[in-house]
C-alpha cells in the first residue's frame, strides 16, 4: 500500500527485521526432527544439498579456504571471493594484518592501495583445488565483468558453484564503455550452477530467473559493513524484498516447473533475523557479520564491505565485530553470549518447532504480523543496562 509523500508522488510502505514477528503454530514439533536442508539445482536435474540454509558472505574478513572448509564441514557453504586478498596474495596474511591494525582514518585509504595488487589467475585455480583437496563444495564469486574469464578457470579447477555479484543487478544493463555480461549466455556455457545477485524487486528477479540461473541473492544495502543505502540512497528493507522476490520465485515455478531458490543476503545478525527472513519466503540466507566473528575469519574481528576498495566511490566500511567462538559455536552452539548471534541453526529449528513447520517450505507459509514494538516490549532493564536483545 503506498502512501502520499508530497503532491503527485506517493511511496510504498515497507517492512525490515524489526518491523515483523512470527506467530507460533497450532500445532508444534519437535525442533530436533524438523528437516533444514537446501538444495542449489545443477543443470542436469540434480542437486548441490546443504544440511543447513546457511551461505557464508565472500567477504575478505569472513571467508578464506580454512573457513570455508571448516563451513563446509558443518553442512554450510563458504563463498571466496575471487576479486579480494585470497587471489591477490601468495599469502593474503600481510594484507589482512595491515587492514585490522589500521587507524579508521586510513583504513578505507589503505585497503584501495591493498587491492590495487592485480589478481593473479593462477591464484584463482589455487584457492579452488585447495577447497576441493579439503572434501568441500568449492563455491567462488566475481563481479559481472569478470565473471566470464574467472567462471573458465575455476571451473577447470574443479569448483562447484558461482557466485556473479554485483550493488545491483540486472538482465538489462546498458553501457557503451564495457562490454556487459550476457546472464542467459553465460549460464549456457558454464557448466557449474550460477547463483546471481543482488536484486530486492519482483520483476528484476523473474527477468534473472528466466535466463537460467541457479540461485538469487536478495538484498541491497542491508550489510552490517555495507554504506551502499547512505552513499547512494539505495535499499529496499529485507522483508519487504524477500516477500516480493519470493513471489517472482513462485509464479517462476508455476510458468516453468522450475523451482529457483531465493537467499537473501545481508542484515542479519542474530537468530531472530534469520528466522525471520526463511519465514518471510528465503529458502537460506547469506551473512556475512555473524561469521566475521568466528574465530576461523580471516578478519581477527574485523569486517569490511565487498565495496570498500572502489578507487572512486567507496560503499563499505570496516567494523570491528570482535570474536565470540568458533565457527560451530556460532551455528550450532552452546551459545554464551545472550544476544542470538550463536547458536544459529538452533534458532532455526526451535523456530520451526514452534510454528509448526517440518520443512523450509512449511516454514515460509508461517503467519507473519507487523510488530514494530516486538523487541522493546516489556524490556526495559535489557535496554536500559545494554544487555540482551538491547546488545548492540
């Protein structure tokens, strides 16, 4: 429903996080018998299945081989990316050091000078085998621009999944500087799935599904280390795209028979927003910060946005999220911190549990009602002593 702003011009009214809650079931389940599993469809009819809903951002303070590999080990998928320090270094460790131990005055400054370094292909092909030598589905991502180029040599190195990213995008995109990326072509010669993002709207979705993509990321600006929403004045709140991008995905299933799952990426930190955006329609989630303090990230603590390098317009910032514990403390618990950034497939399954849903699927027809008061109800001594669901 769109209200009026101003003569002439009316604006949507739309939902984030903190806005909705879940409404527990009728019936409820046991949340250690309900079913979390993920599938990524392979061209051939088949399927990559994940024991967990769970992506973890191709961030350089989040993911290098080692946590991938341990992600993968725990039933997740780690995503590298392919334009970052992992393919820019022999040893990405110097790098990664001078960044967490800048001043916050140089440190955007100083990782446009650190990625400067050209990346190397053999570096690529390299990051890949080492994911494939440690039993894991060997995910990568690159910008839309090189996405040809890199997509040829880690798929001859055996890599499993792509991952084409960008702010935004689109089916249509028009330059006379560059050569765009043909989506529908590209997803003809690469024989790997071709997961796409980002994009927050009904049409842009069903546009990029119908060129054959495997998978969409959801989700503009929504990053905890992300700036894209002040420095461009971008973003759609992440219930409002995953609702709407979740309706593309369905009437695409209808028309096709082809069912293409959403993942919305970006904006969650805690269990609750996981929850939430599975509830909401998203058959996994992509996060980036929660992982960022597993003691496995390369970051030590810190995170920065995929964006903070640009030469010109940098749309990222890096943060310090500390460490809280290891990689499987943070999915699968025991959680000590009180704040649900632990523990997150826990979340999700005593969510599951309590609205009554066996599967993904059951999980995104939960009820869902406009809350904006759901967090500071009765919490007064949380928010007042910063503990809890007031712990920043």
């Amino acid at each position: 429903m769109a209200e009026w702003i101003g003569v002439n011009r009316k604006a949507r009214v739309t939902y984030g996080f903190d806005d909705i809650a879940l409404v527990p079931g009728d019936v409820t389940i046991n949340p250690n018998e309900v079913d979390t599993s993920f599938r990524i469809p392979r061209k051939d009819g088949g399927h990559i299945a994940l024991s967990i809903p769970v992506l973890a951002s191709a961030m350089d303070g989040v993911t290098d081989v080692r946590f991938c590999i341990e992600m993968g080990k725990l039933g997740g998928l780690g995503v590298i990316n392919l334009e970052g320090v992992q393919t820019r270094y022999e040893n990405p460790s110097d790098a990664l050091d001078q960044v967490v131990g800048a001043d916050p005055d140089q440190v955007t400054s100083l990782i446009q000078k650190i990625y400067t370094q050209p990346i190397k292909e053999d570096l690529i092909a390299k990051r890949v085998r080492e994911l494939k030598a440690g039993g894991v589905i060997a995910a990568v991502s690159s910008i839309p621009q090189k996405a040809e180029r890199f997509a040829a040599i880690a798929q001859e190195a055996g890599a499993d999944v792509f991952v084409v990213q960008s702010t935004v995008s689109t089916v249509r995109h028009i330059s006379n500087e560059y050569k765009s990326l043909d989506l529908e072509a590209f997803c003809g010669e690469v024989n790997m799935p071709v997961i796409i993002g980002n994009a927050v709207t009904h049409d842009v979705t069903l546009e990029l599904m119908e060129c054959g993509v495997a998978g969409v990321l959801i989700g503009v600006g929504p990053g905890a280390a992300c700036t894209s929403r002040g420095v461009l004045g971008l973003g759609v709140p992440q219930v409002t795209a995953t609702v709407d991008c979740a309706a593309a995905r369905d009437y695409y299933f209808k028309q096709s028979g082809r069912y293409v799952p959403i993942i919305t990426d970006g904006g969650m930190s805690k269990g609750g927003d996981v929850c939430k955006a599975l509830a909401c329609g998203s058959d996994a989630v992509m996060v980036g910060s929660a992982f960022a303090r597993a003691e496995e990230a390369p970051g030590k603590g810190f995170h920065w946005g995929m964006a903070t390098p640009h030469a010109n317009l940098p749309r990222g910032t890096r943060i310090r999220v500390g460490v809280s514990g290891t990689l499987k403390q943070i999915l699968y618990g025991p959680a000590t911190q009180d704040d649900g950034s632990q523990n997150l497939v826990g979340a999700i399954t005593t969510c599951m549990g309590n609205v009554g849903a066996m599967t993904i699927r059951e999980f995104q027809e939960t009820e869902i009602i406009i809350a904006p008061a759901i967090k500071t109800e009765g919490k007064l001594f949380q928010t007042v002593q910063g503990v809890g669901m007031a712990r920043r």
